[in-house]
C-alpha cells in the first residue's frame, strides 16, 4: 500500500506528535524533581524523542555534557 503525499504528511505528524507529548513529558518531569543531575537526565531523555537517538549521541559528544541520572 502506498500512502499519498497528504497522508504521509498526516502520518509524519501524528509520529511527530507522540514524540512531542513523551517529550513534554519528560520536561515536565524534570521541573518536579531535585537536583541538577536529575533534571540533566530529564532534558536528554527529551531531546531523545525530539531529535532521536543518534543525534542526542552526536550532540553529546560534541557538546560534552555530564550524564544525568534518572530520578
């Protein structure tokens, strides 16, 4: 089965919309919990479900931020 340009669209947006809500999850976690480590593990676990595994890696690396722990 092939998908249409416009239900492709509307397929990538409802994919994109779940990775959002998990990731507006995970921010609003990190604002209820203590400590800057925890919150650290909060903010990649959400730029994760934004901008994906790989990238996250890539950007830790080149940025080289500390590792946070889960609460």
């Amino acid at each position: 089965m092939r998908l249409s340009g416009n239900e492709a669209d509307k397929l990538r947006q409802l994919q994109l919309g779940e990775h959002l809500d998990r990731a507006i999850e995970c921010l609003l976690w990190g604002l209820q919990t203590d400590g800057s480590h925890h919150k650290q593990h909060n903010m990649e676990e959400a730029l994760r479900h934004i901008a994906g595994d790989e990238w996250t890696k890539a950007a830790k690396a080149e940025f080289d931020w500390e590792d946070g722990i889960p609460a």
